[in-house]
C-alpha cells in the first residue's frame, strides 16, 4: 500500500510538474504572438486576456499542491495506524 501511495505521490507531482511548464510555454508563446498584432486590434486585446487568464493558473498550483500534499499525509496516516 505504501508503494500505490509513493507511486501517486509521483505522478501527481509529474503532473503538477508539466501543467507548470505547459502555463509558462503557453504564456512565453502568447506574448510573442501578441507582439507581432497591432496594439489596438480585438485579437491583441483577446490574446492580452487570455495572457491574463493563463497567469493565474502559477498562482492556483499551489494551493493545489498543499491541498495534495495534505491528502497525502493523511493517507500515510491511516495507513500506519491500520
């Protein structure tokens, strides 16, 4: 059992992990497109909210994390105790 919980730990981790890199390529990607648009054009001012939008996935990670990471001690300690 102390395995299946080590093993979820990890891939819940990997996860965390990729949806991070996956915001911040995203984020990097959309601000060279925006770049290359007019200023005062709707589809600049679409790719600056979901700039924004993408932005505050970082700031939600960790929150999810701590909440993981909670679930897992409490697994741990049901599982000691039998």
């Amino acid at each position: 059992m102390a395995v299946q919980v080590i093993d979820l730990l990890v891939a819940v981790g990997l996860g965390v992990v990729s949806v991070a890199l996956i915001a911040a390529f995203g984020l990097q990607l959309m601000g060279e497109v925006q770049d290359d648009m007019d200023p005062d054009s709707a589809e600049a001012n679409a790719t600056g909210e979901g700039i924004d939008a993408l932005g505050e996935i970082p700031s939600k990670l960790g929150i999810i994390v701590l909440a993981f990471i909670i679930v897992v001690v409490i697994s741990v300690i049901k599982l000691i105790r039998g």
